[in-house]
C-alpha cells in the first residue's frame, strides 16, 4: 500500500476551505496552489515579485516536510491575474527552476483575493538518483 499523507502549511484558507499544502502519495508530491502569504501573520505584500519570493519559500517548506526539494520538481503552474506581472518574477523563478527545468505552464487568471499577483502550485516525485538536463532539438 502507497504511502499517502497531508502535509498542512497552518494557512488558515486550509481549515476553511478544506485542503492540504500538499499531499505525498507514494513518490509522488502535490503542491496546492500556493500564494505569497505569510502564513505566520497572515500577511501579502503588494509587490508581485515578494510575493513571488514568499511563494517559493512556502513551497520550499512545503517540499522539504514531504522530503523533497525543487530538484525534485517535475511540473510547475504559474498562474497571475496580470500577465505584465510575470517577466519581472523570473529572476526568482529562475533561482529556484533554472537548473531543474520542470514541464511548465503560465496561465492568467483570477485569483481567490485580489491583494494575490500570482500563485504557484507544483508537483514534484521524490527521487532515488539524480537526473539530468536533457536538451531536445
């Protein structure tokens, strides 16, 4: 039987809307979408790429309770109300993904707040070896 088990972040959006940060099934790792909140005030800035920053790091908890890191990360989600918000975010981005190169896809779309600039949700398997950049032509 495959290991399955919640891992919760103390957001209060898990208890209210009834979900995990994340779920480990096995060697596989679901990352919700996760905003730039700080879950231990409770607070957002209004700055995309802090909140950007604060998303990876949510992540990066998230991940590592699960035994993971981003360069387990297969899949990446990037979705902003803004499209003109994205570019100035991917410094960040890049510091986290640029050696991984997970599958990724940018979506613009509403988020459930509107103090929110961009969510980022991730699926990531937790590896036995490591893995290797493969370029295609």
């Amino acid at each position: 039987m495959t290991e399955r088990r919640a891992i919760l972040s103390g957001s209060t959006f898990e208890e209210q809307i009834g979900y995990a940060r994340a779920v480990v099934d096995g060697d596989r790792v679901y990352v919700s979408g996760t905003t730039g909140f700080d879950y231990t005030t409770m607070t957002i800035s209004d700055d995309v790429v802090e909140q950007a920053e604060q998303c990876l790091r949510n992540i990066e908890a998230a991940l590592a309770e699960a035994g993971c890191a981003f360069a387990d990360v297969v899949r990446v989600r990037y979705l902003l109300p803004d499209r003109a918000d994205f570019e100035p975010c991917w410094p960040a981005l890049r510091r986290a993904f640029g050696e991984v190169r997970p599958a990724a896809t940018m979506l613009v779309c509403g988020l459930a707040d509107p103090r929110m600039k961009i969510e980022i949700e991730v699926d990531a398997r937790r590896a036995k070896g490591g893995g290797e950049v493969i370029r295609s032509r």
